[in-house]
C-alpha cells in the first residue's frame, strides 16, 4: 500500500544507440508527500529532478513501453 513518506524508484531504458546518452535512460527515486482522491503528490529525492515536485496517477501501470521503446518501470522500494 503506497502512503505518505513511501519511496518509489522509476527506471526508464531505451536500448536505441540514439537515446544512450539523454533522458530514456534513467532513474529517479520518488517520495509521496501527499495521498489526493486520484493522484499521489510525489517529490523527487534521488535523480537529476531531485528537488522537483509532480503527481503519478494512481491507477499507474507498474511497467509500460512507449512509442519510442522506452520501457519505464514503478516500483516501490520502502
């Protein structure tokens, strides 16, 4: 159950040669600092958005593949 003060880590791959070195290879660590009715308010606490703030919807897919190919997986580490 993901609640005020849980951490989740967000890994974004993209295997492309094209995307080596940008975004689409990543990973941030979350703090949820709020609980809404549709949204949990997190803040970034490990990655280079750290300090920055936005919502995850909370029927989030805990691994998806966009377009691109880049596969981002959720998953809650305390």
């Amino acid at each position: 159950m993901i609640k005020k003060g849980t951490l989740i880590r967000e890994v974004k791959t993209n295997p492309d040669p094209i995307f080596e070195n940008t975004t689409a290879n990543r990973t941030l660590v979350w703090m949820v600092t709020r609980v809404n009715p549709k949204t949990y308010s997190v803040k970034c606490v490990e990655g280079y958005w750290k300090g920055h703030g936005c919502n995850i919807h909370k029927n989030f897919k805990p691994e998806y593949t966009d377009v691109y190919g880049t596969t981002t997986r959720y998953e809650v580490i305390a």
